[in-house]
C-alpha cells in the first residue's frame, strides 16, 4: 500500500503537470489549438488522468497549466487504485522544438490513499516530444516528498515513459 501511494502521488503530479495522453494528437502544424492540455500517468499499475485543463498558451510558446482545470470540481483528474490526488501548482512549460523537448519548472502534487496522505515535488523535468506531434512523453525523474508520515517514502522515482502530456 505505501507504494501505491507514494508513486501516484508523483505520477500524479507528471500527469497533473505533469503531467502527465489523449484520444486526439494534434500535429505541430495541424489545426488550430484550444489551448487545452491532458495527461496520464502510470505508476505501480495505477493510472492517473485529466484532460480539458487550459493552458495559457500554445506550444511551442512558454505556457503554464491551470491546475483548477485538472482537479476537482473544476477538473476531472481520476486515479486508479482507491487514490485521489490533487495538483497543487501551475506547472510551466518550456519548449525546444528544434531539439524536440519540453521542460517543466515544478510538479507539486499530493495523493491520498485510506488515510494516508503525501505531498511530494520534482522539479527541472523534461519530457520529449512524441514525433511531430505536440504530446510530450517524460524523462525519469525523481520526486521528493515534502510533507506527510512515515507512511510516506522520502522520494519516488518515476520511469521514463510513464507519463505524458497532450497538448492541443
């Protein structure tokens, strides 16, 4: 159970800023952008995921996520596993699009499980462009907990790959 906790709560905050696929891809030049972002994660076989959050510019331009419009009630962020997480900043976003990257100042995320709550960061992400689309897949990181128990371990690490975001 501490596991399943902790990595979603750091899974969540990639697919939260992190963020962390959609249904749709928008290509680099394809139609125009809503200025939407949504995201998916997996961690320890749970999977987090929001779609619809605006964004406060199109890539590749500097933008930042509104975290009201991936938590709830604003939101629809949903974790599987019995876990429910929030994000608790607006995560930025800078991009490369001559190296095909993308970075992110700060995840700040907490997620809960039974009683068992753990807020954890990371912080200098950087996630790769998937082909010429503008979904955007995570490096490995790291994120270490800042508030929370025991219960809690002091950093997760999520896996390259294991979470993304889509913007369009």
């Amino acid at each position: 159970m501490l596991l399943h906790l902790a990595r979603p709560a750091a899974v969540a905050a990639l697919a939260l800023t992190s963020a962390f696929a959609g249904a749709t891809s928008a290509a680099a030049n394809g139609p125009a952008a809503d200025q939407k972002a949504d995201g998916v994660i997996v961690v320890a076989g749970n999977t987090c995921t929001w779609t619809g959050a605006r964004t406060t510019a199109v890539p590749p331009a500097a933008l930042v996520i509104d975290r009201t419009g991936v938590n709830k009630p604003g939101g629809n962020l949903t974790c599987g596993g019995g876990i429910t997480a929030s994000l608790n900043n607006d995560p930025a976003f800078a991009f490369d699009d001559a190296a095909g990257t993308a970075r992110t100042d700060l995840i700040d995320i907490t997620g809960r499980q039974s009683f068992v709550t753990c807020r954890y960061k990371a912080v200098n992400l950087v996630w790769d462009r998937d082909g010429t689309t503008r979904k955007y897949v995570n490096r490995e990181f790291n994120a270490t907990r800042t508030s929370g128990g025991f219960l809690c371990p002091a950093s997760v690490t999520t896996a390259a790959g294991g979470a993304s975001v889509l913007f369009h």
